[in-house]
C-alpha cells in the first residue's frame, strides 16, 4: 500500500504532510527513499541546529545508551547538573527543571509565575502575552498563545491570559498592574512570522515586570541556542529576564526541554509541587551537553557571518522583485521573507520542494527559514538562485 493511504489509516490526521518520504540525513542534507537529495532549510524547526547525523553529538549520544538512559529524577542526575550550569554560564545564574518539549517548559514556567504570584496576593494570577505569540499546543499553552487558529473548538480554556499587541507600548502599560504574575514573550516571533520586539518595549516590559513585582519570561523555544546569533534570543536586548524556557535545538533531535530561572524564584519552590518522568535523563541530557559545548563564541561567529550573506542576497532579490517580496527579516539564521499577497506562500514553498529544497511557512504569508549552523555560502547561493528562477517563472505566468 501507498504511504500516504497507510498514513490515512493508522495516524490521527493531524498534520498536511508534504509529498517526501524521508529516510536519512547528513548535516544540511536528507535523503528520501529513493536516495534523492534535499537541502533542508528548516532543521527539523529549529531542532536539528547541528545538522543531521551530527558526528560528535552522535558519538556522544551513543556512549551514553551504552551506561544508562533513564533512572528517574527520584535519584541524584550529574548530567543534569552539569547541563543546568552550562546552560547557566551562557546566561545567567539561576535554576533549571527538565522536561520534554517546548509547551511543558512553558507549562512548568506558568505553573511557577502562578505559584509565585498566588504566594505575593491574592489575585496576582495574570499573566501578559502577546498577540499573534505561539507557545505551545497543550490548553495552558494555547490559552497563553495569541492566536485564534489554535483556540477555536477547544474550550473552555484556561482564564486569566491578557494579550497586548506586540511592540505597543501604551497597551503594555495600561494592561500591566499588581495582579500580573508574569509576562511572557518571544525575542523574535517564530510562528507569528518573523517578527522582533522593539527594544522600547522590551524595556519598558523588563521595567513593568519589576515595578509591579512581577516574573519576565523569554520563550526560548525557538529563538535559543544560537539561532539568532546570540545564544538565546533575549540577548538581542538589553535586558536580563527572571527566566526562560528551551526546548527546540538543545537535543539536536533528542527530545528535551527546559525552564530556567532565577535562584530567588527557584528557590522559592518545594519538593512535590511539579515533575517529569522522563525529564532530564541521561540520554537528553548528555544530546543537550554536547550541543552546549558546540555553541560556543567560534559558533556564533559563523552564524553571523551567513547571516550577512542571506541578508545581502535576499536584499538583493527583494530589490529584484519588489512586485513580490515585501520584506526580509534576517536575524541569525532565523529567516523571514514577507511575500506579497498574490504569491501564496504554500505555493512558493511546493516550488522549493519541486527543487529539493525545504522551506517552511510562518505568520499569514511568510516564507520561513531556519537552516541547520553547518551550511555555507555554497548553499546561500544555490538558495538564492532557485528563488530567481521561481520569481522570475512566476512573473511570466
Ligand atoms: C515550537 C514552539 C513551542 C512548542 O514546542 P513543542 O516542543 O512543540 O511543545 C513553544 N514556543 C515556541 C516559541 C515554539 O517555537
């Protein structure tokens, strides 16, 4: 049978998958069944930052199947520690709890702001996030996430989420007061399309939440480990957050996510009040510690430097087709290109499959780049000239 009547049949149809079977891959590279080769720009969203089949991530991950994979965090875990104060080094002293995914990182970070605020007064339950912000697909994380595609049919859901536009920053004011236990917000919209933060508003949030006693939290999921050329996306500002959360890129693949924050919240916690059966085990963490000792200073030097170039190539392109391209939002390797209407993205995208290229959507009508840290200007180009020739096919249809 086809795969896609065998997907149909055992698989709730819950994703719109594209027409490619992938069997393997090699840094920037996969290959499907047939051995046909396609230059992933997408690592996997934001997963695969490494590249695939990563060699010393690999090895690493391999000697430590070998030890033990998982014991429980009812025992005593170096490997966590050891990640914790890596992870630590590369931005602030504070405490980290172990999960699996994006959404139970931020799950674990509402459950602390809301313990947080609860302990500080009654009614200090709210928590601030931004419109058109993406975080997570549980029904805390929908609830906190401002967009309606991801609501609907799902209620009811959880209360007490006030949304602000993003990088408005009268509304941020008037919305903010003591009942706000927390805010959370993504450096640089993933889902949402590409979209930065004002340093005004940031600040200005980094100033509200202390006024108001309140936790500032950065959704790291996407925009950490490097990929806006900083090792987390908060650093793009000038400011220090009360926490953040990672999941994303910190396992190359290995499913692990984090909450980090600062010793005087942590240590405000007890033992009983949350948990993760597989939440840090060795296996994650030892994926997590080689990805943390590969990210380092050389790492983002290069990041920045094909940064550049996708930069000056698409400025480029956009000049070339101002009929098509809005704008380009380069930040790292954290890559959106606003198309015009009348260029639909998932067509855009086909087109790029069609190529063996793959390329991801964003917001209403963004094309989404997030390539793995390996690539090189080889690549940059090639990229560039298929996206030529597409516009230009598409100009003369
Ligand atoms: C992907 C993503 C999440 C959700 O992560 P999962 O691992 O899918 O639960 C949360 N926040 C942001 C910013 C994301 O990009």
């Amino acid at each position: 049978m086809e795969i896609k009547e065998l997907d149909k049949e055992w698989l709730i149809p819950f994703y719109d998958r594209f027409n490619i079977i992938i069997t393997k891959g090699k840094k920037h590279f996969v290959f499907d069944k047939d051995g046909e080769k396609y230059l992933d720009l997408v690592s996997g969203i934001a997963v695969v930052n490494f590249g695939h089949a990563n060699r010393e991530i690999n090895k690493a991950i391999k000697k430590q199947i070998d030890k033990i994979i998982h014991a429980s965090n009812l025992y005593y875990n170096k490997l966590q520690i050891k990640l914790a104060k890596k992870i630590c080094e590369k931005s602030f002293k504070a405490k980290v709890f172990f999960c699996n995914s994006g959404a139970e990182a931020n799950e674990a970070a509402i459950k602390v702001s809301r313990l947080y605020g609860n302990a500080k007064k009654q009614g200090k339950n709210k928590i601030i996030a931004l419109y058109n912000s993406f975080h997570g697909r549980t029904i805390a994380t929908i609830s906190m996430t401002g967009q309606e595609k991801y609501k609907k049919g799902f209620e009811p859901l959880l209360e007490n989420f006030v949304f602000v536009e993003a990088n408005n920053v009268k509304e941020l004011k008037e919305k903010f007061d003591e009942n706000i236990c927390a805010i959370f917000l993504e450096a640089i919209q993933g889902e949402g399309g590409i979209n930065k933060l004002s340093p005004e508003f940031v600040k200005e949030a980094r100033d509200l939440s202390t006024k108001y006693d309140a936790l500032m939290i950065f959704d790291e999921v996407q925009t950490g480990i490097g990929r806006t050329g900083k090792y987390f996306g908060y650093q793009n500002f000038d400011v220090e957050p009360d926490g953040f959360t990672l999941a994303k890129g910190l396992g190359n693949g290995i499913p692990i996510g984090a909450f980090v924050v600062k010793d005087k919240i942590a240590d405000l916690m007890k033992a009983g009040l949350h948990a993760s059966t597989f939440g840090g085990n060795f296996l994650a963490c030892a994926a997590g510690l080689k990805v943390l000792e590969l990210l380092d200073e050389k790492m983002l030097e290069k990041i920045n430097k094909l940064s550049e170039i996708f930069k000056s190539e698409l400025e480029k392109l956009k000049e070339e087709f101002p009929d098509f391209i809005k704008e380009v939002r380069v930040y790292g390797l954290m890559i959106g290109i606003d198309l015009k209407e009348k260029l639909e993205v998932k067509n855009i995208i086909n087109e790029f499959l069609n190529n063996k290229i793959l390329t991801l959507r964003a917001g209403t009508n963004v094309l989404r780049l997030l390539p793995p840290f390996t690539i090189t200007g080889k690549e940059i180009e090639h990229f560039c000239k298929v996206f030529r020739k597409i516009l230009k096919n598409w100009r003369s249809k």
